[in-house]
C-alpha cells in the first residue's frame, strides 16, 4: 500500500493507495483503430502542458466498493470502444535527416486507462471548508503525480481515481490535452456515467447502448495534414516542464444576484443602449479588472485579455458536440491599462 503525503499550513493528510488496474476496451477495436490516430496543430501545441483534470465529489458512498468498482471497470472498458484512441499511447517517428519527428497516437498499443483505489482519513466538509483548495485535492487525480502531456508516451492517456472519504467519495479523471479538450473530456465523463448505470439496472454488455458516439477526425489547415512533423529530433528540444512552486487555489462563486449587478453595471456604462452585454461578458471584464489591479500595472502598460473557445460550432461547416479532439482557439483583446480602469467599465466587455 501507498502513501501520498499532502502538507497543507496546519495539517498534514495522506492519501492510501489500495490499488491500481489498467482497463482495455472489451474486445477488438475497430479496423480504423489499428491506424495511426493523427494530431492536428492545436493537439501539438499541447504537448508541454499538464493533463486535463474534473472531479466529481459525492457526499455518500456505495455500500460495496469493490461491486462499484468493478461496474466502473467494466463501464470503462465498453466505454473505450467508443473512444478508442484513449486506450493507446504516444508514439514517435524520428526524421533525423530532417532533424524532424511526427508524434501521432497508437490505439493498438498501451496499457488501456487506469483506474485508481485510493483512500484518505477527510471528510466532505473537510474537502468543501477551507477558503483555499484543500492540498490534499491535487492527489485525487493520479495520486498528484506531475506529468506533461509528452508523457504520454510512456503514462496512460485517461485515468480515473475513485477515493474513499470518511463520508463520502470522489472520482478524479485525468486525460492527456494532447488528444482532446474540456468538451470531449465531458463528452466522455457523460458516456461512462452512461454506460455504468445501464450495467447497474441490470442490462448485460451486449445491450449496452450510447446516445451519443463520439465523431473522429482531427482538424487540420487547408493544404496541411493528416502528419505534421516539427522541426525537432529530441523531447529536449520542445518539450518544457515548468513548475510554479506552491501555490494559494481558489474557486469563486458568483451567485445569480452578483451576476445580474455586474451586468446591470456594464450595460449602464455601455453608451450604446442597442449593444448587449453577455453575463459572461461582465464577468470576464471584472476578472480582468480585478487581476490587472491586484498587480499594480502601470496605466501605460498595455494588457491582454485571452479566453480559449470551443470553435466547433463557429467553423464552416460547423461541426458537432461530439467531435473528438482539440477544437479550440484563443481569443484576445487589448488595451492600456488605464484605458481599462477609465470610465467605462464596459471598455473591458467589448
């Protein structure tokens, strides 16, 4: 058994590794999952960046943890089916007269998905109570173990870590962001979750049915694709660690009352009664405000807003929810500081 320690400012909690699996889909893939599954532009900009993580906090548990944990096997493993490229690994092509590589996905290879038993002496509220994140919350996924999303050459491409609290439960999911976003990262909680509650009421695997299958089919430039090959032979060469120190984690709320002050707000301050302002639009223009003043920038310095999108439904053709991959894009807006601090709080929103 394991322990993972996590030292907070007045306490100390560990979480007990009981045990550990990997899970392959329940029977041979498709013909398309013995090809190379290919990564378009924005899946390789990933590959420096930590994986994707979303947890899921209950305040019961199942009476028999070893019969929920081997629904969550067998609901993994069918779930795999449909996301097949989960269940494989990282692979490398090198060019060294290019001095060039193609990083590409191997379904047909790679332990599978890995789930997680763990356990740690906390309770919901201990968990839900502080102002801060708890430091014990990193170790709910992969038992806080540090990994970029190169690693996914050698590291699972998705796990699921269930904890036992004293009175409650939560199940981490990780998944490598070389390969998909926060869309099919949900696309694929929601299919699993599916898929667990059907074997739960009884149906056998035969029977088992999804209400939405995920759509493959990486997304490249015009004249571009389906191998992209960097300019690099060696992991060293591109492949960046980095590593902030400790630091203070928050999660703030905003009640529906909050929202509508902020947005009453901007929309008065707009000058232009015919121009909406977005709730997400107020909110985004406070954050910014707020970080920006929280920094002390000089009023002449210039500052940039940037939000990543889900540009799935905004391309030509659109395409749909339940398309696997990295559809997103960033957008940006400017302005000097003290433009943004001016009389228009809704400078920030536009």
């Amino acid at each position: 058994m394991m322990n993972v320690s996590s030292n907070g400012s007045e306490e100390s909690s560990q979480v007990r590794l009981i045990s550990e699996r990997f899970v392959r889909p329940t029977h041979e893939l498709s013909r398309a999952s013995t090809h190379p599954y290919y990564l378009g532009p924005i899946d390789l900009l990933t590959l420096s960046l930590d994986h994707m993580q979303k947890g899921l906090l209950f305040q019961s548990k199942p009476q028999l943890v070893s019969s929920f944990l081997d629904t969550l096997g067998r609901s993994l493993s069918l779930c795999l089916l449909h996301f097949y490229p989960l269940a494989g690994r990282l692979e490398t092509q090198k060019f060294p007269d290019e001095h060039a590589c193609w990083v590409y996905v191997d379904s047909s290879k790679g332990p599978g998905a890995r789930i997680l038993h763990a356990s740690v002496e906390l309770t919901v509220s201990d968990i839900l109570s502080p102002i801060d994140i708890h430091p014990i919350v990193r170790s709910l996924f992969d038992l806080g173990e540090k990994a970029v999303n190169h690693d996914g050459h050698t590291r699972p491409l998705v796990s699921v870590q269930v904890t036992q609290l004293l009175d409650g439960m939560f199940i981490g999911f990780t998944m490598n962001h070389s390969i998909a976003d926060g869309t099919s990262l949900w696309h694929f909680v929601s299919t699993l979750s599916e898929i667990f509650l059907q074997l739960q009421s009884g149906k056998n695997e035969a029977s088992i049915s999804v209400s939405k299958r995920p759509v493959f089919g990486p997304f490249f430039p015009p004249g571009h694709g389906p191998i992209l090959k960097l300019p690099y032979l060696e992991p060293e060469e591109f492949v960046c660690r980095f590593d902030p120190g400790p630091l203070r984690e928050r999660i703030f709320h905003f009640s529906a009352a909050s929202m509508a002050k902020l947005k009453a707000q901007a929309q008065a301050n707009t000058g232009c009664k015919s121009h909406n302002i977005s709730s997400f639009q107020a909110l985004c223009a406070f954050l910014w405000r707020s970080m920006i003043k929280a920094r002390d920038v000089e009023p002449d310095e210039e500052t940039t807003c940037t939000i990543a999108i889900n540009i799935r439904p905004r391309i030509n053709p659109p395409l749909p929810d339940a398309h696997f991959g990295n559809l997103i894009a960033a957008t940006q807006t400017s302005c000097k500081v003290g433009d943004l601090f001016g009389p228009k709080f809704s400078l920030g929103c536009q």
